[in-house]
C-alpha cells in the first residue's frame, strides 16, 4: 500500500474514531471529522483494518475548531474537542443509529431527539492521579501519567480545589490517588488513597483545606473521616439524598434533571414498578407517588446503605430493597408480574440470561437507561420481540467525550 493514503472520512464510529476506505481496506483515524479528506501515516496493519494517523488535513471540515484545552491531544479523555459542539448531536445521533443496525438488526426510522449540555465545565466528580509533579489523569489504555492544573470539564469550583492540591506535597505523603466530588450546592467532598497504615506518618495540614469533607484511605483500606461526615446532600425532586465518595450518581447534574424529569413525563402509573440497578435509589423514591409497591435491586453495599437511610428520611413506606448483584441466576419475584420496569445497568448491560427471564414479568413497559450504546443495542436485540420502541432519546451526559447516555421507552406489543 501507498505510504501515507489519502482518505474520505465516512462516520465516526462508537469507539470515537473516523473510518474511511482505501484499496478496499478499512481505515481508522482519530480526530477527523466526517467529509474530511486526510492524508494518514499507517500505524498498524491488521487483516480486515488499518489504523492511521492524521499527517494532514486536505479538505477541511466548516466544523472544525482549535481544541480549547492544552492537554486534549495527549489526555485521550475527552474525544470531540475538535468538532464545533453543534456537530455532536449528528456525530452521536449517528452512532447510536449504526449500532440499532448492526446489533439490534433493526432499522429505526423515528427521530431520536438530542438533549444538549453545556459543553465545558459540567462534571461534578473527578479521580485524578497523584505523582511528583501533582495530580494527572492517567492517558487512555495506558499507565501514563498526563499532569494538569485544570480540566476543562469538570467543575470550576473543582478545578480549584486541583490547583490548591497540586500547591500541596500529596506524593511525598504517600498519597496515590485523589477523588474529588461537588454536590449541586456547591459543597465538597475529597477522597484520598494513601499507601501509609498509620494517619501519624502524614505531614499535611489537611484539615486547613477549604473543603466541606475530607475522607483518608489508609493502606488497609479503613477510611478516616478527617473533617465532615464523608457524605454530600442533593436535592432531586423535593427528595433528599445522602451519597458518599462510591456511590453512583450522574456526573452531569444538568443533564441529569432533564433525564429526570423526561422521565417523569414518559412513566406510567402502576400497581408495581420494578427498579433495577437502582443506586441510592434515585428512581424508586422520585416515581413513589404514581406506584403501590416498588422493589429496588442493586447490588453496592455502599450504595444500599445510602438508599435505606434516603428511604428513610424522606418517609417512604412503600419501596423494598433488595442488595444483590445481578446475574444469570437472579430470579425476581416468582410468579409476580410488574407493570413498568426500570433498567439503569453499568457499561456491561444486562446479562443475557436474566433478561430473558425478566421480559415475561413485565406487564406494560420497560424503560431503558443506558451509557453505553453497545450493549444496549445488543440487549435491544432480545427485547425487541416482545417490546416495540416508543421513543429513543439521547441525553448528552459527557460532552466531548465518546459517550452518551440513552433511553429507550419500550410498550409490550
Ligand atoms: C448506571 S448506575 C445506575 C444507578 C441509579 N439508577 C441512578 O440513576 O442513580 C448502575 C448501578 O448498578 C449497580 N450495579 C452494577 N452492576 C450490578 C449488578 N450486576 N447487579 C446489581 N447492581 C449492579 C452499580 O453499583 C450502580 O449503582
């Protein structure tokens, strides 16, 4: 083959990269946008695909911008910086709409609506690394070290506790890793990962930290509650809900309200709502009202713990918690059947065999959380015979990133 090819890039693709053809070969390319001709160096030859590298731009796309952050080439976190923020919705709409095709073997021909975010700023949690030089994030697939003094995407309230951190001798007080996280009024939590077993050996004055929470790991693993209680607070729907440093939770309050309330508009109401990989209860205790009985699956102890104790507090009597992990030999709820069912599952969906077991207990509908497309549309392709899609949408929960959030609204056919 040519040394260095000239290619039409095509679409970008789930894992973020832009694909083209020459010679009938398939290629890869990181940071091009769809219509641009590039010319690449080849940097690994498979079989049935190459992987290259951008040398140079030959027709430029209009939306193309200056990536705004410093570290974007080197940092591989965020993906999309290149691309004018009003391109996205195409880029990942398409995504989403390539993967319905290949994975659920449907062709979805509705409109798949696309709620925007803002486009910097929004993450409320970051974990960052700790070595000589300060905090760093860790390069994509790799175990090396890209140092910051700020991030564009996460909060600015956040970005300056990194800044005062990174003022701080973390490395020479055994401090490996650092967790810090933003409540939606602004308080903070920090987590630290050290690797000394005994708080004596620290020099910091950690304390004198304009933090609201301060929670030490030593080597063991045992946590230490330095200053606060180690808990953060928000405020979802006139609920309160207590989470600590582990627990999930979205990372994108504002998009996150919208999914909530989207949410609220789409539910029906119900004898039973079932919800599954349900967290510190989010769903189960903002959808209380409109169901008799709710059953809550998840399977974090952390998690769980939090969820009894927000049950508690906001004084519902009728959700029933159930702690366990899910897989192929979970059975839920014998002969019961549940009007509406609720799947928020992690990056690896649900297991093949339990969905298969849980589709005949649904009544009416299924609602769908997902983050990750794949697996979602793989799972699609199980559900599909039962269920027809009443509506997709697409919530932008990390712009700039490879990622989105979906939800699938499913009716029994
Ligand atoms: C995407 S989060 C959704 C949480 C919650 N629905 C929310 O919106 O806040 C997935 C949750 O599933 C839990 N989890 C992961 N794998 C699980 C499994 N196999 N069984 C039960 N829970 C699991 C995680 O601890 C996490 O709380």
């Amino acid at each position: 083959m040519k040394q260095n090819p000239k290619i039409k890039i095509e679409k970008i693709v789930s894992d973020g990269r832009g694909i083209g053809r020459h010679e009938g070969k398939v290629f890869f390319v990181k940071d091009v946008i769809p219509d641009e001709v590039v010319e690449v160096k080849i940097l690994k030859e498979k079989k049935s695909f190459t992987e290259g590298e951008i040398i140079s731009i030959i027709k430029k796309s209009p939306y193309r911008i200056t990536p705004p952050c410093k570290y974007f080439k080197e940092c591989g976190g965020c993906y999309f910086q290149h691309i004018d923020y009003r391109y996205h919705k195409i880029i990942k709409t398409e995504i989403l709409r390539e993967l319905l095709r290949m994975n659920s073997k449907i062709s979805y021909q509705e409109g798949i609506e696309f709620v925007e975010s803002i486009p910097y700023n929004y993450r409320n949690k970051v974990t960052l690394r700790v070595n000589e030089s300060g905090l760093s994030y860790l390069k994509e697939k790799s175990n090396q070290f890209v140092n910051i003094d700020s991030c564009m995407i996460v909060n600015e309230k956040i970005n300056g506790v990194i800044e005062k951190l990174n003022r701080m001798n973390l490395y020479q007080n055994f401090i490996k890793k650092v967790n810090i996280r933003i409540s939606k009024s602004g308080k903070i939590l920090l987590t630290f990962y050290t690797e000394i077993s005994e708080i004596t050996n620290l020099t910091l004055d950690l304390e004198s930290l304009d933090v609201d929470n301060i929670i030490l790991f030593l080597k063991d693993e045992k946590p230490l509650y330095i200053k606060g209680k180690g808990e953060l607070v928000n405020l979802i729907d006139e609920n309160i809900f207590h989470f600590s440093h582990s627990n999930f939770l979205q990372v994108n309050d504002n998009i996150a309200e919208k999914l909530y309330s989207y949410l609220q508009s789409v539910i029906k109401n119900g004898e039973t709502l079932l919800d599954l990989y349900s967290g510190i209860g989010i769903y189960s205790i903002i959808f209380n009202r409109i169901f008799k009985n709710i059953y809550s699956v998840e399977g974090n102890q952390s998690s769980v713990h939090f969820q009894r104790k927000n049950i508690k507090e906001n004084r519902i009597k009728n959700v029933s918690v159930i702690n366990r992990f899910i897989d192929s030999t979970f059975k839920i709820g014998n002969d019961k059947l549940f009007d509406t069912v609720i799947l928020d599952p992690p990056r690896e969906g649900v297991d093949k065999i339990f969905l298969k077991s849980l589709l005949p207990k649904i009544k009416d509908q299924l609602i769908y959380i997902s983050c990750d497309p794949s697996t979602l549309t793989r799972d699609i392709n199980l559900i599909k015979d039962e269920f027809f899609i009443s509506e997709i949408k697409i919530f932008d929960m990390f712009p700039q990133t490879k990622h989105f959030e979906t939800v699938v609204i499913f009716e029994r056919i």
